[in-house]
C-alpha cells in the first residue's frame, strides 16, 4: 500500500492525551497505511528548523520542526490567526493584514517544503491540512515533488467577493492549484472555490469538478464532510456515568434540566449572541426559572490576539448580568468555564444534558455538534439546537436549525427543545444517528485517500 505523509502546522505525538477526533483519523491512517507525520513541534526555539526531531511509533513515523518567536508570531499569531482566520470566517471587518506577517507565513511554509522534501519518496501520498499551510503544494512542485498532494480546509470558505478582499489574494489562494485535490466540508465551500477560480483566477471547469488553472494545471476539488469516531464516543458516553464528575454535576442539578455549550473562546462561535438569548428565554418564559441549567464551557485560545481578550471580558460581564438578575440562593442560571475538560467528562456532560446549544456565527464544520448526538441516551435522547451556518447543519437536518444573529428564532427553539416529547426527540435523534454511523471519521479520511489516490 502507498505510504502516506501527513502535513499540518502541529503534530499530535504519540502518547499525547489532548488529542481530538482529527488527530485520531490520521493516526489511523498512517497505521494502516505506514507514514509520516510532518509539522511544527510546538515549540519556540532560537533559530526556525535548526534540527529536525524524528520519532518511530510502530509504523509511523513522527517529524517536527521548531519554529522561533519571530517566525512563529509572524506566521501563526499574525497571518494565519489575524489575517486568514477571521477572513474565512466571514469577518472582514476583523482581518489585520501586515505585509511582514504575510513574509512570515510565506517563509515559515518555505522552510516546511524544504525539510519535507527530503523526507518525500517516489510514490508517497501527501496530505497538506488546513489554511496554515496553503502555498505549501507550489513551494513543493518549485522543488521538483511530482508525488500525488491533497489538501483539505478545515475552515469554512466564504465566497469570492469576500475572498477578493485579501491583498494580494492571487499571490496566496491560485497556489491551491499545485494540489492535485482540494477538500472542503460542504457544497457551499465547493461553490465559493469554483466561484473564484473561474471569476477571479481564469480557471476552466472540467467534467468532475475538475478546473485548469492559468498555469495550465489541472486540480480537482470535492466534499468531503469530516466526521467523528461515532462508535468510540457513543460507548464512551455510555460509561461516563459511573464517573465522579458525571455524578457530581447531576446531584448539583437537583433534576434541572441542563442546557450545554461546548466552543474554544472565539469570536466565530456566537457566544454572545448565545448569551443574549438565555437572557431572553428567562425573560419571557418565567415558567422555567430554577428548571433549567445553561452550563457554557469555553477554553480561552489565542489569548496574544485582543479581540478574544475582548470577548472574554464580555462574556464575563454578560454572564454576571444574567445569574445576577435572575438567580436565587439555590440556584445559579448560568454556569460559565474557562476550562478545558477531557473528551471522556465532555461525553458524559452531553449525555445528561437536554440541549446541546450550537450557535456558531459560520463553522466549517463543528464537531461538538455530532459528539453531542452520538453521546445521546437512544431511550431518553436530548436535543440538538444548531446554527444554519455550521457546516454540520447540511448533514444533522433534524437539529432545530437556527440563525443565532436572530435572539428571538434560537430563544424559541430553546424553549421548543426543553418542552418537546419522548417521541419526537426520539425520531430526531434516530435520524441523526444513521448519518453519523454512516458517516464517521473512517469514512472521511478514507473517501479522501481514494479521491487522491484515484
């Protein structure tokens, strides 16, 4: 079977506990193929690749390379998190660019080509991750690599009349070209990148989402949905219970019913407009005061960047407000988290929890949305309230969909969710469930291989 090699700005290292559904699927890949993984070690160093780390676990081997301060707030803190980051999230009024920031990223994905391409052999499959690592493909083909290279964005791609607003957007976004597959989450993705291909970069569409660039390269681009380990976390979720955290939270909840939100700290996640309305479902639905639990766990990220410093001070105002004003000695409202809990505690949190509350603003996919549903109790299952513009929302139809810019629309569903029957929340969940079984993390990455490998 053809090797594979992994690329990505980290490297989850064997025995790592912090490790998600993603790094899990490549992990397998690289198993049952044999490989390598590529990527930043995670740590600052004096001087940006001056060694290169090699590690052997079984078939896969694991190769980092450390990044310096300069290198890596040029690279990760300012052009991929404050420039990219917010413009593929839809929030152009937030994107900082910096022309010595873009140097950054650019040198940071040179010195990645020029170490992966002593490790590349004759044959190999390479699949580059995430928009950390766009140009990677051209700066590899520069180097004479003709190996089959996929890529897949793990972000949402907004479309071209947003994607034009990037200084030199054609500089960056054409050198996706140079890969031989590009992966996206959804059809809306799939259409933005044809959108600009075609409109902005002079590309020819080909039968099978096939495109020839400028440059006379042909690419193909494809959706493939990312999934979870469903069977994994399913039965995780089944053994929390006997847990004494699980137990601890269900004796503090003296029988309320527990709303559930699970989001790195970031401004894409809706978070306050989340806030807002609980706020409003308290307001005007008296009948639930000292019923209901909102528990909102949101891990602080990024915290050099000053809009999440930003959205941490407002959210510990809101939630002040609202436990505040409507509060009794016996009972808090709200309970927000700046923490980061395991995936096995997380799991048992969703299975007790009536509503999993999921209301990003635009989310490629959202992967908190489909544990919820696998962790469900299939005899007395919760129910999912999702943003339209989560990229899970195009598979999980049976979610009660919302537009969480609309306080009112997600305060109903809300309400719908607390009060709706055995049967109905039965008849949903089952649903979900098919598509998450037939869909899980293996189908993804193996879909994606054979696309490449093909």
């Amino acid at each position: 079977m053809t090797r594979l090699i992994v690329v990505s700005n980290r490297v989850a290292l064997p025995k790592q506990t912090a490790t998600g559904g993603l790094a899990s699927a490549m992990r397998d890949a690289l198993r049952e193929r044999g490989g390598l993984w590529f990527g930043w070690s995670g740590k600052i160093a004096r001087r940006t690749a001056g060694e290169l780390h090699r590690l052997k676990d079984g078939p896969v081997e694991y190769a980092t390379i450390d990044l310096s301060k300069d290198h890596h707030d040029h690279f990760y803190d300012g052009y991929a998190n404050r420039t990219l980051w917010p413009l593929l999230h839809y929030r152009p009024d937030l994107v900082d660019y910096n022309r010595g920031h873009l140097e950054g990223y650019l040198r940071v994905n040179t010195l990645f080509a020029e170490r992966l391409v002593e490790l590349i052999e004759p044959g190999d499959l390479v699949w580059v991750n995430d928009y950390h690592l766009i140009p990677l493909a051209s700066m590899l083909r520069e180097r004479g690599v003709r190996n089959r290279i996929g890529f897949f964005l793990h972000t949402p791609l907004p479309a071209a009349g947003l994607l034009i607003a990037l200084p030199q957007h054609r500089e960056l976004l054409e050198t996706l070209s140079s890969y031989d597959l590009i992966g996206l989450h959804t059809a809306r993705d799939l259409r933005a990148l044809e959108d600009y291909f075609l409109h902005e970069a002079h590309a020819v569409m080909r039968p099978g989402h096939r495109m020839r660039a400028d440059n006379g390269r042909i690419f193909r681009a494809g959706v493939f949905p990312i999934g979870i380990d469903t069977k994994q976390v399913a039965e995780m979720a089944r053994q929390a219970g006997k847990q004494e955290e699980i137990q601890q939270m269900q004796i503090s909840l003296e029988g309320r019913a527990l709303i559930i939100g699970v989001d790195r700290l970031d401004y894409s996640k809706g978070l306050p407009e989340r806030f807002q309305a609980y706020e409003r479902l308290l307001e005007r639905a008296p009948d639930l005061h000292r019923k209901v639990t909102f528990l909102q766990i949101a891990p602080p990220s990024r915290t050099t960047v000053p809009e999440y410093r930003q959205i941490r001070r407002e959210l510990e105002r809101s939630a002040g407000h609202i436990n505040g004003a409507y509060a009794a000695p016996d009972w808090a409202p709200i309970r927000y988290v700046n923490s980061s809990f395991p995936h096995n505690v997380l799991s048992g949190y969703y299975r007790i929890a009536r509503v999993g509350l999921v209301t990003p603003l635009r989310d490629g996919m959202n992967l908190v949305a489909k544990e919820y549903v696998a962790s469900q109790d299939p005899k007395d299952p919760g129910v999912l309230v999702l943003s339209r513009f989560a990229g899970a929302a195009q598979e999980l139809t049976q979610a009660l969909l919302v537009n969480p810019a609309d306080t009112e629309e997600v305060t109903d569903a809300l309400e719908r969710a607390l009060k709706m029957p055995l049967k109905e929340r039965r008849n949903r969940w089952h649903a979900m469930m098919e598509v998450l079984q037939k869909q899980d993390i293996t189908a993804w990455r193996t879909a994606f291989l054979n696309a490449l490998a093909a």
